[in-house]
C-alpha cells in the first residue's frame, strides 16, 4: 500500500463519523491525521474513533491513557 493509500485510508475511518462532529472537530481530526501522515504514522480505526470521542467531549485524554493501560494489562 502507498502512502497517499495509507493516508487515504485514515481519511476513510474520519468520514465515518462526519454526520457526528461539527465541522471544527472534523476539521482538527482530518489536521491530526494530516500531521501523523507527514511523519509515516497513519491511524487506525480505532485511533480515529478515540480522536472523535475526545472531540465529542466522551473521554478525557487521561482516561483514554488509562484505558490503554488496562487493555495492555488485560492482554
């Protein structure tokens, strides 16, 4: 898969949730994805839904690190 794929492919994951977020807290996401693009890192799914339930006001960063955690733990 090429880069502009990869990238591509995080967009996809985004627009998901287009019709969930204002347009600012699209457009902060898509930035973000843009930026890890810049540096070969390319999200997930499931790191793009984290980024909009941080938007969307549903979790704390911290809470976000700790559920991290514990799914590490768990595993």
């Amino acid at each position: 898969m090429t880069w502009e794929q990869k990238r591509q492919e995080s967009y996809n994951h985004l627009n998901k949730y287009k019709d969930e977020i204002s347009k600012e807290e699209y457009e902060r996401i898509e930035n973000t994805i843009g930026s890890q693009a810049i540096e070969d890192m390319f999200l997930t799914e499931n790191e793009v839904y984290n980024l909009v339930r941080m938007e969307k006001g549903e979790i704390s960063a911290d809470e976000l690190v700790a559920e991290y955690i514990s799914d590490l733990r768990a595993s």
